[in-house]
C-alpha cells in the first residue's frame, strides 16, 4: 500500500477462502511494492481445479507475472512468456492457471492485463468506469500450444476514490446450481453487490471490502464452498497514519519532545511500553489507567490514556505482533488483547511512523529472556520491514 505524495494512497488487498475441505488453495494473490520505481504491482491467478496442483500452478503463474513486470518486461511480452510456459489441460482446451495483473505507475496510472478470470471492476464515484479495452490472441508458443490464448489489456488514470476489484471465478459462479443462482451469483450480481456496500460505506477499506464480497459468495454456496474464492481490492484515498511511540528517550531532556509528538499528531496513537506511557501521561498531566477486562495468558493487559489511542505494554506484545504479522495472521479468527488490536490498527493504516526511545532497558538484557525480545531498535527494524514488504504499508523510523 503505496503512497507517492502524503495527500493521496493506494491501498491494496485482498481476501480468501479455500474449497471445503481444501487444506491448499488453488487462488494465488501477491503483490509487490517496487521502491525505486515507485510501483505497485498486484496479481491474482486461479490454477484449474483446486488443492496442492492448482496451488502449485497458480504460485508459478503470479510469481511469474510478478517478476516480470517489476522487471519493467512489457505486460504483453509477460502474457505472452507466461502463456508459453503454462500447458492447457487436453481435455478441456483451457490453461492450466488464469491470470489478472494490476500495474499502478507512480503517476497513478493503472495498466491490467487479464487472461480468463472474470472481468475486473473498475468503480467511480458509485458508477462503473467505462475503459478502452483491447483483446489479443497470443500466438502459439514454441509447443504450438492450443486453446484460449486471448488476453485483454486496458489502462486508465486513476482518481481519488477509485477502486480496482478482481476477483476468482470462484467469486462470481459461487452458489452455481442452488434455485437461487442456477448458473452462479454472475458477474452483474457481484458489481452490484458491491456497489451497494460502497453505497452504505463510501469509506469501506480494500480489505473489509474483498472481505465482504467473499464471506457473501461463501454463503452462495451455504458456507462450504464449491471452489476457490479470492477477491483483490485497490483503493485510491487519502492516507490513514498511525503514531507509534515505544521506549524512554536516551536523554530525559527529550521526554517533553516525545510527548509533543504525541500531543500534535494528526491520525491514531499507540504508545507501547509502561515507561514510555508514564513519560507521556507526566509530560500531558493525564492519567494512565490499567484495563483487567481483557486477560491473556500470553500477552500483558491494555491501558487508558487520555488522547491515545490504544496503550500497551512493551516488547512482549511488539514481538507478538511481529510474529503474527509474519505467519498473516487473520485478525477475526483471534482473541482481542493488546497484540491484535494493535495488529487491527496497523492492517487498518497506511502510513506507519515509529517514535522510538534508545534507553536500554536492563530487563532485557537477562540471557534468559527469549530470543524475541531483541533489543528495541532492532525489533522497531524488523516489524517495519515486514509491514512494507509484506503488507505495502509506508513507514518511517525516528530515534529519539
């Protein structure tokens, strides 16, 4: 999730539910955010069938996909490569993995290239955007390979409030054969679907988004279902910034900066630490108040302050968060304490600023702490690089 000025953000994501009894999914959704070119680049590839083989074809499809157009690989030589090296199922006459890529240029300009999932969705202001499309048939490969080798591309300027939704086939054919939907939810359901959440929340995140549109596909096919479903989302809007503030200042004399931050900050605050929240309650003359209602054996309770929004203790719940972000932890299936909420609010931001204090704290310099209480700054480093990599979230490190 990609920003190229602060007034404007991309957000990117997505959301996905395997085939009843599927341990493996046959969707693969990745994206990349490319620094240096100021690029995003998202992919969503369907492999035919579902579990471990549709799962292996449809990695290899979005990996490919990805590395070549972060490469700068123009998207028709990509389509044409990725076509050549995917078989078709000789039964069936079909490739054996679909594929929709999302380019977004630092100018905001959106190229998508799509082979076989269903029509992307490109809304604005409410309304559907009518964009130029252009169909090629790719010609056979050195395999003389058959089959459906159509591939469409299109290009538009995004706008603030655009929002780009792809999605599986398993996604607009779920309930496929109930009364309700003999031939599947279709694609003219799905738009309006999700016009309406638009409709009842114009500020609904690409997450909650894909989300919903998922979990309702889900109840197409009564909770079990019949494929695969994987809805991406990207959302063009004004950035959503998170303060977070953990450890003592190296020098006292910097407390008062440490709560000046605190104290002028335009977004949502979380100070992490019982030193770091007493240093800012002392400097804001406000009161820190524990909270006994949310127990967990594995991570210290929350507390109150007054103009923040979430306090915790320190490096056991940082580290909890970071091994929660890097397994992709699903918020909804966890129990509410200090790490998950603040893993709620960092899925729900976009720009990330870290506040951190360089005083050693001796508790955890004991060799028989565990490993992951690593010393502050290092595990500020860790999650940080772990939000942007993994999560496309913009940050920014200040030592203090």
């Amino acid at each position: 999730m990609q920003t190229h000025a602060d007034d404007f953000f991309i957000e990117v994501d997505h959301h996905q539910l395997f085939k009843y009894r599927q341990p493996v999914g046959g969707d693969v959704f990745l994206s990349r955010k490319i620094k240096g070119a100021r690029r995003i680049v998202s992919v969503l590839s369907d492999g035919l069938g579902s579990g471990v083989k549709a799962n292996v074809l449809a990695t290899l499809t979005s990996s490919m996909a990805l590395e070549f157009a972060t490469n700068d690989t123009d998207l028709r030589s990509t389509a044409q490569v990725i076509m050549d090296t995917l078989p078709v199922c000789s039964q069936r006459k079909v490739a054996y993995s679909t594929f929709t890529i999302v380019d977004i240029e630092h100018d905001n300009s959106v190229r998508i290239i799509e082979h076989d999932n269903p029509p992307c969705l490109v809304l604005r202001r409410g309304e559907i955007l009518k964009r130029e499309k252009d169909s090629y048939e790719m010609a056979p490969g050195t395999g003389n390979v058959q089959g459906n080798r159509t591939v469409v591309f299109s290009q538009f300027q995004a706008e603030e409030g655009d929002r780009v939704i792809f999605f599986s086939d398993g996604v607009s054919q779920s309930g496929m054969g109930r009364d309700a939907f003999p031939l599947g939810w279709g694609i003219d359901a799905v738009r309006a679907f999700a016009m309406t959440l638009i409709k009842q929340n114009p500020a609904i995140s690409a997450r909650e988004l894909a989300r919903q549109l998922v979990e309702h596909a889900a109840l197409n096919d009564e909770n079990r279902p019949k494929d695969d479903i994987t809805c991406g989302v990207v959302y063009f809007r004004h950035p959503r910034r998170l303060l977070v503030v953990t450890g003592p200042p190296f020098s006292q004399e910097n407390d008062k900066v440490m709560a000046d931050f605190v104290r002028n900050f335009n977004g949502r605050i979380i100070v992490s630490g019982g030193t770091t929240a007493g240093i800012v309650a002392r400097e804001l003359d406000v009161d820190v108040r524990i909270n006994l209602d949310l127990l967990d054996p594995e991570v210290p309770p929350i507390s109150h302050m007054k103009g923040v929004d979430l306090v915790t203790e320190g490096t056991i719940t940082l580290a909890k968060v970071t091994e929660m972000l890097e397994r992709g932890a699903m918020i909804e299936r966890l129990p509410k304490n200090g790490a998950t909420m603040i893993l709620e609010l960092f899925r729900n931001s976009d720009i990330i600023q870290f506040l951190v204090g360089t005083r050693i704290n001796e508790a955890h310099q004991d060799p028989n702490v565990p490993m992951e209480l690593d010393l502050r700054r290092t595990l500020m480093k860790r999650l940080a690089r772990l939000l942007e990599e993994k999560y496309l979230k913009e940050t920014r490190i200040q030592f203090i």
